[in-house]
C-alpha cells in the first residue's frame, strides 16, 4: 500500500519542485502500481485505513459484502456505499436466513443487509446469536459491523468480543462502524479493524478487493529479449507505411494497403483491391496527415483518385515535402475505432495504452494505461473498465465488438515495447477497427517515433 502525492495538475508540478524524478503523469503512476500489486491510498489517513483490515486477515475472495446493523438506516447507508464501491449485495442463502428468522424479532431483515433492530438493546447476547450462522454463507466474501448508536444498556464489551469471535471464524475481512468513540475503542481493544463511518469501512473493503485482483493477475513471462533497431533507423518519425510494417511484424493486423509512387500506380492499386479506398499522403515529414489535408476518403472512381491526389501533391508543395509517396488503403467497416499507444516513460518505461479512439482520443481521454509484460487478458479488464466498455459489450441489439482481438494485440505491443524500449519513443495506433467478436480488429493507421537510441545502436553496429 502506497501514497503518491500529485494526482492534479497543479499537485504535479509542485511535487516536480521536491521530487522532480517522480512527478510523472498519475495515470503511469497508476500503471506501475496495478502492475506490481500495490495498492494506492489518496493520502496517509487512508494508508492507514486501508492497513489496518489489510493486516488483520485475509483479503476477500470476492466483492460480496454481508452488512449487519442494529440500524435500518445505516443498513442502507452501507449498501449504498457498496454499490458505489463496485461490491455486490448477495441475499444470504435461504439456510441461513431460516435460522436467522428463528432468533431475530419478526420484524427484523434476514436478507442482507441483516438489520437485527432495536431488539439487540433488550438481548445483548443477540451478536453472538446471529454472527455465527453468516459467518459460513456462501453468498459472503467480506463483512461489515455497523453499531451507530450504542448508549446505556448496551454491553459494547459482549459485541466487540463476540465480533471478534465471529471475525476468527470467518477468516475473511470484517469492518466495524462505530460512530461513538468510547465504543469504538471497545472493538478495537478485541482486535477488530473500526471505521468512523460507512463511506471508510466500505471504501477499505472494496481497496483489500482491489488488491486480491491486482494481485490474481495472469502470470506473464517477464523476460523479453531486446530487439535491435535497423541499422538505417534515424532518430524521428517513421513514414505510416514504414510503421504499419513495423507493426505487422509483431503479427497485429494492419488494414489493406499498397504504397504508390504516383498516380498511375494509385490507380492500379485501387483497381486491385476493387473497393471504396482511402488514399493519403506518406513521409516521415508528415507525422499527421489530416490537419493538412492529405486525407482522402471513399474514393471509388479513377477520376477521384486522381483529382484527390493533385490536390495533395500541391499541399504538399507548398508544404515543401518532396519526397512524399501515397498510401491506398481499402475503406473498412467495423463496430467500433479504437487506438493502441507505447510512450517510454523515462522513469518506469514503455507503458501502454487502450482505449477509445478516432480524432477525438486526446479530447475524451477515454483510456486506460497498461505496464508491460502483461497478459491479454488484463487488457481486455481494461477495456471493459472504460466508458466505451459498455458500448464494445453490444447495446441496443448491435453485436458485441471483438474486444479479445483487441486485447491480444495490446499485450504484443506491450512485448515489443519492452524489446524495443532502447531505441523507440512512443507507438500511435489510432484507428483501430474492431468487428463483432470473431471477427477481429486492424490497425488503420500508426505512427512510431524512433529515440536517439537507434543512433547509438548505428554506432554499435558500424
């Protein structure tokens, strides 16, 4: 468990002012993080919320949580709380609640949560009565124990012990909420993790639930041999077809696409792929193409085609690029763009990045980061996390999208980032059409940025 000051802009930069070397975006932060199983805590106070459960006992093995209260309205506090958290409320099985009904009031809830009402003021022994039976529930991963009041003719001393017990058996997470500080000393002189309210107590169960899958994560190979760059390689962009092959290479699919050197050959690849194409300018001077308008799509007749590419060989005379060749790449279709990203970071390494794409990846900053070695399924957990998550899963009758497809080719990228990390700088993939599952997904467009690396690695060679 871990305190990473600098989640804001402006906490950024003033932690780059003390600790310059760890002032990195917080979302690598987060990254290198879920990458080594450490859980993160906003500040100090709730490192050692979340320690203090962490350290009692064994994380929870699920994310149901069982609530038991002498309170209907914490009971529902809580259970909002847990809602909110990501953690489920699961019924306790009909056994259990059948015992329950025979030692609660009938006017108490048996479900969960278990409101045991205002009957535990004339039965302190009631605790100890109904701990045991949901202590083997199936339907229970974790527990929570909220006491919001507990004033004279309440022997605090009996529930603390008995919770105890109760927690001992168990042998899964349980948090008490105890409003009154008296009381709450009680519990914790019997060893048993207490929480000032239900948004704390709940908030440390859901992070010990995080941290079991952070630490469930699928084992990947961490050693990945270096890769060597071209000897040829230059410091700076590469040209998109250049790219795109650099991607091929590491087997993920890239779209349908010919490089031409002029019109006639243009033409001839269209009418080899004998489809709607797009056609767009290609240079290692030309890192993006559409905000010069070197981008043409749907073109389906040869005078187009031709028409499209004089009006980009004069933007790129004015330009001043000689050296430009065209790309004609068949238009596909698919459910969903999304885009794949490397950066090096220069303190923690190649991090990668998933999420949604299109011209306005930068604007709705709908992605995840990912550190590598990784396995694809930790991928696909991540897409699924996101706000296009929901979308990708298929809504309103449309087909769910091949999000594995998606996630397998993530994870290579992340293997070659790591391979290549001495001499490239960052990796855009942006678009990445995804079909329906089954039906896999091509990178249409990709752009890689060679560090200073493969000079060095020229020297070497030479």
């Amino acid at each position: 468990i871990a305190v990473k000051a600098g989640r804001s802009e402006a906490g950024a930069r003033a932690a780059a002012s003390h600790t310059g070397a760890l002032a990195n975006e917080d979302r690598t932060v987060d990254a290198f993080f879920a990458h080594h199983a450490i859980l993160r805590a906003r500040d100090p106070q709730e490192l050692v919320r979340y320690a203090e459960l962490a350290l009692r006992g064994p994380l929870p093995q699920g994310p149901r949580m069982v609530v038991v209260s002498n309170s209907g309205a914490s009971c529902v506090l809580a259970v909002d709380a847990a809602v909110e958290r990501g953690l489920q409320i699961a019924p306790l099985g009909q056994a259990t609640q059948e015992i329950l009904g025979q030692r609660l009031p009938g006017f108490a809830t048996t479900g969960n949560p278990v409101d045991i009402t205002a009957a535990l003021l004339s039965n302190n022994g009631l605790f100890g009565e109904v701990l045991p039976p949901i202590a083997q529930d199936p339907a229970a991963d974790m527990f929570l124990i909220d006491i919001p009041v507990a004033g004279r003719g309440y022997d605090v001393a009996r529930f603390a012990a008995d919770t105890a017990r109760f927690a001992q058996a168990a042998a899964k997470p349980v948090a008490v909420v105890a409003w009154q500080d008296p009381v709450a000393g009680t519990f914790r002189a019997h060893g048993v993790p207490v929480y000032a309210d239900e948004q704390q107590a709940v908030e440390a169960l859901a992070a010990l639930w995080r941290l079991h899958r952070l630490r469930e994560r699928a084992p990947v190979e961490a050693s990945v041999a270096p890769v060597e760059a071209p000897a040829d390689a230059r410091p700076g962009f590469l040209s998109e077809a250049a790219s795109l092959a650099l991607l091929a290479a590491q087997g993920i699919a890239v779209g349908e696409h010919a490089l031409c050197a002029n019109a006639d050959a243009a033409v001839a690849a269209w009418r080899r792929m004998g489809a709607p194409v797009a056609l767009k300018a290609c240079s290692t001077r030309l890192p993006h193409k559409s905000e010069h308008g070197l981008v043409a799509l749907g073109i389906n007749d040869e005078a187009a085609l031709r028409e499209a590419l004089a009006r980009q060989a004069q933007t790129l005379a004015r330009l001043g690029v000689d050296d430009a060749s065209w790309i004609v790449a068949r238009m596909q279709r698919g459910l969903h763009e999304l885009a794949l990203g490397v950066r090096n970071d220069p303190v923690f390494g190649p991090v990668v990045m998933v999420g949604a794409g299109g011209k306005y990846v930068e604007a709705l900053g709908d992605v995840a980061l990912l550190m590598p070695p990784f396995a694809a399924e930790e991928a696909l957990a991540a897409l699924r996390g996101l706000r296009i998550g929901r979308l990708l899963a298929g809504v309103r009758g449309e087909p769910a999208a091949d999000m594995q497809a998606v996630a397998e080719q993530a994870a290579r990228l992340g293997r070659y980032a790591l391979a290549a990390a001495g001499h490239v700088a960052s990796i855009d993939v942006n678009p990445v059409l995804v079909g329906a599952q089954g039906e896999g997904a091509v990178a249409l467009d990709a752009l890689v940025e060679l560090s200073d690396g493969v000079s060095e690695a020229a020297r070497r060679a030479a």
